[in-house]
C-alpha cells in the first residue's frame, strides 16, 4: 500500500525482499564452500555458474588491497547535506514502486542524518561507504567483500576482477580474443595473461588511468602499482564507450541514475566535458561526496550550487534541461530496476534532451517482491515508439547484459 512517498509491506514481503538482497552472494559461498569440502558436483556446477565471461581456468590472480581508514571530509559532508535538504523542500512527485523503496528505507539512520544536517554523522557514514551498506545495489561491491578477500584461497571476487580485466582488455583492443578453432590452448586458459602488462595495455589504449580512489574505506586489487576495483574497470569501459559514440573534443554526457559516482569519475578521467548526474536525491548525497573527495577541486556542483562541470542533481531536474542538451545520455543498472510507469516516463525526456541514448543493461526480468518483474529495456523503447536502434550487442563487460544504441526520432 503506498501513501504519499511511503510505501506500507506486509511481514511476509519484507521476509521476500531481505532474503533475495544477497541471494547470488549466498549461492556462489554455499557452493564455493562445498567445492572446498571435495564435493564434485560443486565443481562441476562452479564451472557452469561462475558469472564470468571466460573459463576461470589456470586464471592468475592480482594482490588485494584491503580497507584503510578514511578520516572523511567534513566540509563536503556539509555540501550533500544542503543539496539534500534544499532537493527535499521540492514539491517533486515520488516515483512508482520499485526495488528502491526498500533500499531506501534499510538507510533510515543515515537519511535521518541528512535531514537532520547532522555532519559529522553524514562525514562518519560517508568515510565507511565502501564497507558498510551505504553503497549495496549501486555498484559491484559488498560489506563482505572485506572479509571475503582475506580468504587465503581464491574467491569468487578474484575471477571476478581478473575476468573484468581481461574483458576490458578485449573490449577496447588492447588484447585479441581467444578461438577454441584457432588456438585452443589460448582459448581454454584465457585469464592465464600477465595482469601489470595487460593494465598498462589498457591504459595506453583507453588514453587514461582506470584506477580508483582511496576514499571511502575503498578495497580492491593492486595491478601495476594501483588500486583497481571490477568497478572502476566497467565503468572505464562505459565511459569510453560514451566518449566514442559522442565524437569531438570534451562531449556532454548525461547518466539516469548514477550509482555511487563512479562512472561520473571515470568520464572526467576520460576527458569527457560537462556531465550531469540525475538520481534519487539520499544518493546524490553517495554520489556527491564520492565526486568531491575524488575530482579535483571546483569540479563537482550540487544541486543548488552555482559551479562545476560535474553536476549531480535530483531526478527530476532532468525536465529542465534544454532539448539536446547532451551528446550522450548512459542508463546502466537502472531502468529496470525501476517502476514501470516511473522507466517508461523517462523515455520521452530521454529523447528530447539526448542525441544518443546508450543503455547497457541486464533484461532477464527478474521478480522483485511487492513491484513485479524488472522491466525490459528494449521493450520500454519498442512500446515508446520514440527511437530507432542503431545497434544491439551482447555487453562486453558483464555476462548477462546487452548494449544497445538508440537514436531519437
């Protein structure tokens, strides 16, 4: 039952809703863990449901680097408390059900903070948000994760990151793909590679650094001297996917929901020019300090501030920008996850403000509890009627995803 911007569950949905958070978490530990005891049937179903766009096998592995203090930033603390509070005494008109009420509610303590302008309680929440629950569901990181790296044995995290690298690798053409017909050795083993050698690969290639930022008790790899997360690595991706569908010299980039910022990080570090997140405004807040702590100084504007090329504002801002504001506008993780009503509404801003519409997004359609089956991106643009597609292709990056190219009519 909704009642303004609250939604009312029942016990037994919120039961449904907690235990699907960490379902692919719990499966791929169950099963790890069994492999380990020598069961053969866990071998035999991990090399079918690895996730990974390769064979893991004879895969090297890079050096973890583990969480370190983060004393935070009050100053910027208080610059997200403001744009919050200044989006929250807007008039907007929630959007309809989605995964995100739920979300949304679990950071309570924190939102209250906010509201509350309590910044030293924001700065402290803020400086953990890689390993506490802030930043679940808004990128490919965990709270557990921590512990899960200090395993002696591989994890799954592991194959994950060296998968990602290599996908990377292939994708921009600092690497060859493999063929099973051509060379099978090569193809059976195909995360068997040098990892510092295939980074400075993809450095020189891309044209920038892919590393990420020492900010927010960040964990991850060390590859070529630097902290590299499988995030910053698909976010590299996307953000020279979006530089290259733009064409010129510093394009305008827009992205529908944002994540924590991460990919706003990587298109500055892309030479990309103005960029405009748009978002829920609690995660403008995640989104907002990220960019702070992470850009250099004067790059970053909130909502209600005058200066910056980064700008990160409320949803529904998006209906003030002028028509074909920007070069190309990225959905990713995003439009399904919505409310249907709520994806299939952005649509016509989508064409109006955008030249090129790229979405690089899952549409397997799973059921979230309480709102229904995770909409379809294709068939969201199909019903619209308001784009021809100029390409579809399965993602590069992420098994399970499809990129896809849409121009406004």
């Amino acid at each position: 039952m909704k009642i303004g911007p609250v939604h009312v569950l029942r016990d037994e949905t919120l039961r449904d809703l907690l235990g699907y958070q960490d379902l692919w978490q719990k499966l791929s530990g169950e099963i790890a863990a069994a492999a380990k005891r020598g069961n053969p049937l866990a071998d035999a179903v991990l090399e079918q449901t690895h996730a990974l766009m390769h064979s893991p096998l004879a895969a090297r592995f890079a050096p973890v680097i583990l969480p370190t203090d983060d004393a935070g930033d009050l100053r910027a603390a208080e610059r997200v408390i403001a744009a919050y509070r200044k989006a929250q005494s807007d008039a907007a008109a929630p959007p309809t059900a989605s995964m995100w009420d739920r979300i949304g509610a679990e950071q309570r303590v924190f939102l209250t903070a906010l509201a509350d302008g309590n910044a030293p309680a924001v700065s402290a929440a803020l400086s953990k948000m890689f390993v506490n629950d802030l930043t679940w569901g808004l990128g490919q990181v965990h709270s557990s994760h921590p512990e899960l790296l200090k395993s002696v044995e591989p994890t799954h995290l592991h194959f994950r990151f060296t998968d990602t690298l290599v996908n990377l690798a292939e994708a921009i053409g600092s690497a060859a793909i493999t063929s099973m017909v051509q060379n099978a050795a090569n193809h059976l083993c195909p995360l068997d590679r040098d990892l510092d050698s295939t980074y400075d690969g993809i450095c020189a290639r891309l044209g920038f650094d892919p590393l990420f930022p020492a900010v927010g008790a960040a964990f991850g790899f060390r590859v070529a001297g630097r902290l590299v997360t499988i995030d910053s690595l698909t976010h590299a991706y996307t953000a020279y996917r979006a530089r290259q569908l733009a064409g010129g010299d510093r394009p305008t980039v827009y992205e529908l929901g944002g994540g924590y910022g991460c990919l706003a990080f990587l298109a500055h570090k892309a030479n990309v020019g103005r960029y405009a997140i748009f978002d829920l405004p609690w995660v403008n807040a995640l989104q907002g300090y990220f960019l702070i702590r992470s850009l250099p100084a004067g790059s970053v504007r909130l909502y209600g501030e005058e200066t910056g090329e980064v700008r990160v504002l409320p949803y529904w801002k998006l209906d003030d920008e002028p028509a074909k504001a920007c070069d190309v506008l990225v959905n990713t993780d995003s439009l399904p996850e919505m409310g249907r009503e709520t994806a299939a509404a952005y649509l016509p801003k989508i064409q109006r403000v955008a030249r090129t519409f790229l979405s690089i997004n899952q549409e397997a359609g799973a059921h979230v509890p309480g709102v229904g089956a995770q909409n379809n991106v294709r068939e969201l643009v199909d019903e619209m009627r308001g784009f021809t597609v100029r390409s579809r292709q399965r993602a590069w990056m992420r098994q399970g995803y499809i990129e896809e190219v849409f121009e406004p009519i």
